[in-house]
C-alpha cells in the first residue's frame, strides 16, 4: 500500500502545477495539519482515495468549514486495508486558540482512546500534528513535542507516527526520518511518501475506512463555538 502524507505546506506539483495522474499511485493521503480545506479537498477530489486528517494549530478554519470530502480522525481510531491509524491532531498550548492542549489535555484524550485499542491489539500509525517530545521538536514554546506520544509509543509501539508543525525548511540540517524504540518517527513537512505491505483483508473491507473509535470534543474557542451555534 502506497501512502501520501501531507503536512504543514501546500505542495505545488500538487496542486498550483497539478497534472492529471500524479495521485494514481496512492491508496490512501493522510494529513497531519495546517493545511488549507481548498487543499485537501483538492486532494481528495482529484486523487479520488480516502483522506484522514487531524488539524493542526492553524486549521480553526476547520471548525466551520471542514474539508469537503475528507475524514476527520482527530481522537479517533479507524482501520483501513488491514492497518490500525490513529490521530491526535493539535500542537501544545503555547497562546489561545483551537487544537492547542496542555499535557494534561492531550493525555486525557490519548485515554479515550485506550479501550479501543487494546480491542484492537494495538495501532500501526499514528498521525499527529506536533512530534514527540524531543523526536523532531524544538526548543521554542510553540513548537515542543509532546510527552504523551512518548507514552503512546513506548506503551504500543506503532510502526510509524508522522507528525507535522515543524516545517523541514526551519532547519534543512533537521532529518525528518527519527527512531524512537521500534517507532518510526517522520516529519511530514509538506509531503512525504510512505510505502508499507500489502495486508490480507475481506475484498468488501479493500480501501474502506472503518471506524473503531472516535470522540468529537466541542472546540475550545468562545467565537467559533458561537458561530457554530448561529449556524443553527
Ligand atoms: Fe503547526
């Protein structure tokens, strides 16, 4: 299964210069933040595949206007082709403003997680918006990863997580390809293409998203969540 991953940047051979045929060879586009809905929905219109995202601190635009088209995995847990993919979207708090959380915060909603994946036996990707603490952060307050991912890897070693929020052009000395334990930490930074077996499943279940798990939280921005109430 041949996966793309965008984060962070609009890609121009995507989507300025996009020619037909450039996303035939995709099974699935994951999206790990700050991505604008005209992008994504692009993507997902002229790809024609599935398309997970988690938001990332620059999409409050999502709030009330998502991505046409394409499937929000925020805080939820999905299978597709036989792999187990997991999103937490969001970076740590560092102003006010949506998808920005304390430890505390992102902690709480790795545990709603939980019983769903010990049903599952686990997870094999995980996509965030912000890394780990100390795989691809930095040092400044918006951009520190989070000790939660760290748990979250040593407690279920997933194959991969790719994050985003740390664009590669920060630092070009920065690899974007980390290991932590048996994790397989990727920083995203625009586009990245992962490459993974194929895995044995139902032909009715072949590049489906299914869901095992999902919690929607309401947005923790007083103006969104009035424009959201004024829509109805
Ligand atoms: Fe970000």
């Amino acid at each position: 299964m041949r996966i793309l991953a965008v984060s962070d940047e609009e890609c121009e051979a995507l989507w300025d210069y996009y020619q037909p045929g450039r996303l035939d060879d995709y099974d699935l586009i994951l999206s790990c933040g700050d991505l604008k809905a005209s992008y994504l929905a692009f993507l997902v219109t002229m790809g024609n595949k599935p398309l997970l995202y988690v938001p990332g601190n620059h999409d409050k635009g999502y709030l009330t206007q998502p991505p046409d088209g394409c499937v929000d995995i925020d805080c939820g847990l999905v299978t597709f082709n036989g792999y187990r993919i997991l999103g937490l979207g969001g970076c740590l708090r560092y102003n006010p403003g949506p998808y920005q959380y304390t430890e505390e915060q992102m902690n709480r909603r790795l545990n709603k997680l939980r019983f769903a994946l010990w049903r599952a036996g686990g997870v094999d990707i995980v996509i965030t918006h912000a890394p780990p603490k100390g795989v691809g952060d930095r040092e400044d307050p918006a951009h520190r990863g989070f000790e939660t991912f760290l748990e979250l890897i040593d407690k279920y070693s997933p194959m991969y997580l790719l994050h985003g929020h740390v664009h590669a052009r920060y630092d070009i000395q920065n690899p974007r390809e980390r290991r932590y334990r048996t994790t397989q930490v990727i920083n995203v930074s625009e586009r990245y293409v992962l490459e993974v077996p194929d895995r044995e499943v139902a032909p009715k279940d072949r590049n489906q998203v299914k869901w095992l798990c999902r919690h929607k939280e309401p947005p923790d921005d007083e103006e969104v969540r009035q424009r959201m109430f004024n829509r109805f």
